[in-house]
C-alpha cells in the first residue's frame, strides 16, 4: 500500500488521470471492448467510457473490479511506475 501513496504524493494529482488512461490501454491490448470489459467487470459500457475518458475518478471498488476482469491484481492495476504512459 505505500506504493500508492508514493506515487499519490510524487504525481501532482495525475494518479487518477493516469490509472484511467492506463485502464483503456490494457484493455486495448487485451483487444477487447468497453462493452466486454463492462460485462466482465459487473459494470456499465458508459462507466468504463467515462472512466477512459477520465471524466470521473473511478473508486477503489470499480478499480478492483476492472483488476478482476483483467486478471490483474489491484496493486497490479494502479501500478503506474512500470507502464509506458
């Protein structure tokens, strides 16, 4: 967990910007759809668009959902340090 705050304290804010682009960017390389993900997420397809976007911040519950249904840990998820933005 005190990854999370690291990368909270040494983003500027971006941390949620970044963890949704980064949501779309495994489900496009998974090549999958927002509808599909949204299904295997237990979500709705313009949840998932909102979320992409970065219309809004998605919650710890909804990122452990997307984590699921991409057979990625939570940890794995937010885990911006390792993943070409």
């Amino acid at each position: 967990m005190y990854i999370i705050i690291d990368i909270m304290i040494n983003n500027n804010g971006n941390l949620s910007k970044k963890i949704c682009k980064k949501i779309r960017l495994e489900r496009l390389k998974r090549n999958i759809s927002q509808e599909k993900l949204a299904e295997l997420a237990n979500l709705s397809r313009p949840t998932i668009g909102t979320i992409e976007r970065a219309e809004v911040s998605p919650t710890i519950e909804t990122i452990e959902k997307i984590a699921n249904a991409f057979d990625m840990t939570f940890l794995e998820l937010v885990d911006i340090t390792k993943f070409e933005l």
